[in-house]
C-alpha cells in the first residue's frame, strides 16, 4: 500500500477526486468497493495537498469541540482517518466510504444512510466531505440523526461556492439549509483563504419546506498540481 501511494501521481489523484465529486454516494460507495486501494491512495493525496493549509479545518473543529460538554456525541460524516475522532474527548461516530487500516473504528457506509438512531447525536460534522452530486442527502440525513439543537458544523473549499454558471453561493447553501430546519448558530466565517466554515442549530424535529429541497449544486473541488 504505502509503494502504491507513493506512486500515486498528481493526475491520478485529480482523477480520482472529481469522479467523487461528480458521483452520487452509491456510486461513489461502489466505487471504493471495487479499488479500495485506490481510496487509500486519494486520502493520501488529499493529505498532501492541504498539509501546506496555514489551518486546517480539522483543527478548528477540534479547537471548538474543546470548549463544547464532554459528553456529547459527534457524528463525523466523511473522516477519511478519523483524525477528529482521536484528537477530541467526546465519543465520535466516524464514517467514510472505506474503513482504512490505520482507524478500524471507521464505518464504511454512504454518506445519506448512516448506522444512527433519530436524535441521537449533539453535533454532526462535515469537514471538506460534501463529495457527491447528492449531497443533499447527506446534509438530511445528518438532520435525522442530529438532536433539537444540535449543532451541525461544516467546511468546505470556497471555490466551490463562486456562484458561476449556476453553482451554489455560501447564502443560497444556507438557505437550502434554513429549508431543512437549520438556523445559523452564526455567520459564516469566511476569514480562511482556503475554506469557509458555518455553524447552524437544528431548530425543527421535520424538515421546514414541504417540497424537495432544491439544493444548489457545487462545484468540484480543484487542487492545485503539486
């Protein structure tokens, strides 16, 4: 594994990463079910594109958790290897696409079916793992699983949210998340160069629109050639 990785070149890892971002989560799901190698691989490429990122999200949301009731529960949607999970004292359910050999404690599952009871945990995550075309489920499913009041803390690369050719903005994001029965917990901070960060509350037990929610599609993420 670890020869492989260091092959991995810079073409494939940007091959890798928009097919998961232009997926739904069942392909994507299959996907690493067929290679799951090559899952390994992208994780070790992502991790050698954001180890230049002056912060990372990862150590903003273990920073927050750390001012947060140790005895909350986290849910961790898309941990690639769990680092979350080892840094903060609250019991966190990790989920990914793949249980890597490194964190065991990972559930392979899709994004938008997680093995969770209804609200059951105080704060969902999402760092930098918004990755399929139907991320909105995920963003559901972490609303089923999420307690009145819970917190739901997401990361994400603002270059996906430019606006352009009818891709998402941050505030119509948050809109399609107010929709779901969110409130922002504040505005969203987006004092990073790299990404952005939003926190919102959980404020209905159903979501608030009675119609699908039109979630505005995001752009794949692009990383520079390293």
């Amino acid at each position: 594994m670890n020869k492989m990785r260091a092959k991995l070149s810079g073409g494939q890892f940007r091959m890798l990463n928009e097919r998961l971002y232009t997926t739904t989560g069942d392909e994507g799901l299959a996907l690493v079910k067929d290679s799951p190698e090559l899952f390994e691989a992208y994780h070790a490429g992502f991790r050698s594109q954001v180890e230049s990122w002056p912060t990372k999200p990862v150590d903003v949301i273990a920073g927050a958790l750390k001012k947060s009731p140790k005895s909350w529960v986290v849910a961790d949607f898309g941990c690639g290897d769990a680092e979350l999970g080892r840094v903060i004292e609250q019991k966190c359910h990790s989920f990914d696409l793949q249980t890597p050999e490194c964190a065991p404690e990972v559930i392979a599952c899709n994004m938008s079916d997680v093995p969770l009871g209804d609200a059951s945990v105080d704060c969902a995550v999402f760092s930098l793992s918004l990755m399929g075309t139907d991320y909105g489920s995920f963003l559901e499913e972490a609303h089923r699983v999420l307690k009145p009041g819970g917190l739901l803390w997401i990361a994400e690369v603002r270059s996906r949210f430019d606006g352009k050719n009818g891709a998402a903005t941050v505030s119509s994001f948050v809109a399609a998340l107010g929709a779901l029965g969110f409130r922002l917990g504040r505005d969203p901070d987006e004092r990073n160069t790299m990404f952005f960060t939003v926190e919102l509350l959980k404020t209905f037990a159903t979501p608030r629109a009675s119609a699908p929610i039109r979630w505005p599609p995001l752009k794949a993420c692009s990383y520079k050639r390293r």
